[in-house]
C-alpha cells in the first residue's frame, strides 16, 4: 500500500525505513553513508535512528 498522501511529512524519523527509497536517501545523506553502510547498520542494530547512529560512530 502507498504512503498516505495527506499526511505532510509526518514520518518517524527515530525508525529508518529500508523499503522506502526516500528513506533510505534521507539517511544517507543525513548520515554521510552508502545504502550498503545504512543496511549493515540496521541489520546489526535495528532500524532505531538512534541506535544506527550510534553504531555507525562507533
């Protein structure tokens, strides 16, 4: 099912969404990292924003 089109960017940005590709580009550039990087992140540590950036400090 499609996004919800009268929400104005109401996204959770403390959860990254790997199956939406606006998300995913949100969160490279906000974190300086390629997809690739971004999904090992989130498959080590979930889709906590928090925790990935945590992770990928680290």
């Amino acid at each position: 099912m499609s996004d919800n089109l009268t929400k104005k960017d109401q996204r959770d940005r403390s959860k990254i969404n790997m199956h939406e590709d606006f998300e995913v580009k949100y969160w490279m550039k906000e974190l300086g990292v390629s997809k690739e990087e971004l999904q090992r992140a989130v498959d080590k540590v979930g889709n906590s924003a928090a925790a990935v950036r945590k992770e990928l400090s680290a």
